[in-house]
C-alpha cells in the first residue's frame, strides 16, 4: 500500500511471452499509463529499468491523490507484455496539516476509552471527501495532523452504533 498524496515508486514487470521470462532493459521501450480512481492519465515521470525486466516508476504526490492507482502499459518490444501492478492507498493519520488534533472514542455508557475504533475524517457532512483515517488506541485515542477548518468524522466498529458524523473544529 501507499499513502494517499504522498510520492512513491510502482513496478510493473516487462515479460517476454517468447521467451516465458523478463525482458531486463525495455523502459525505453515502454508507455505506460495510469488509471486513477478509474480515469486514464499519462505519467509525469519517465519510467526506469531496474534488474530483471522490473520498471520503476515514480508516482507523484499529485498522482497519488487516489483511493486507487493502476500502472499499465505497452512496449514497442516485440513479444513483451507489461505486466501491470495495482495500488490501493491508505490514508495517513499524521501528515498534512499545521495543528495536531487528539479525537478520543469512548463507550457511550460505561464512559470507557475504545480501542479498535475506525476514524475517517471527511471536509463534508456528506463525507464524500475523507482526507484522513486512523484507528484508535488503547486509550481511545487517535491524532491527526489537520489545517485549521471544520471536520466530519465517521466512527465505525463492529458491535457498536455511533451517530455519524461527529463535526471538529480545529482552530
């Protein structure tokens, strides 16, 4: 997995279907192409080879902001197929903003902290936009890095009923 936003480097494999093996230095041969949460877009970065027939390629922080990426392609190699390598992103609960926010869970009728709680942090009461998630400690705990703004936080674990969203103000 990969943080949402954040640059990093995908490989996909070139592979010779002649041969049954990779095909080691063929980036020059290759276009590659990257689907996005379902919308094709080419790469920024030009692709590289790494040892035995593995492209590298870096994605950047503007093209990682995705749930999903997929890096596919073709080459000019007669006989190489590119396979393609898919990447789902997890959310960062630290990174991005100016104010850390500490956002405590705890059990509605005992008062107790609840460990294990999933927290998606959303810029709409809808929550369609979630820029953060994070799960919460053994002290019901869990902290974000956040700009100062109005949040909307959505709560979820299994055995336990919230009323979502919950709004945060950071100033």
């Amino acid at each position: 997995m990969a943080t949402k936003g954040a640059s990093f480097h995908v490989q996909v494999t070139a592979w010779n279907t002649s041969t049954k093996a990779p095909q080691a230095g063929d980036a020059a041969n290759v276009t590659l192409t990257l689907v996005r949460d379902g919308v094709e877009s080419e790469p920024s970065n030009a692709p590289s080879d790494l040892s035995n027939g593995e492209i590298d390629l870096e994605i950047t922080a503007a093209e990682a902001d995705c749930d999903t990426l997929t890096v596919s392609g073709t080459s000019a190699t007669s006989n190489v197929q590119i396979i393609p390598a898919k990447v789902s992103m997890q959310y960062s609960a630290l990174s991005g903003g100016t104010t850390d926010k500490t956002y405590t869970v705890t059990d509605s009728v005992s008062g107790s902290p609840l460990q294990g709680v999933l927290v998606e942090v959303y810029t709409d009461e809808a929550m369609t936009n979630k820029i953060r998630q994070g799960t919460t400690d053994a002290s019901g705990q869990v902290t974000f890095s956040l700009n100062a703004g109005t949040y909307y936080l959505k709560r979820t674990k299994a055995g336990y009923s919230f009323t979502n969203p919950d709004t945060e103000v950071v100033s």
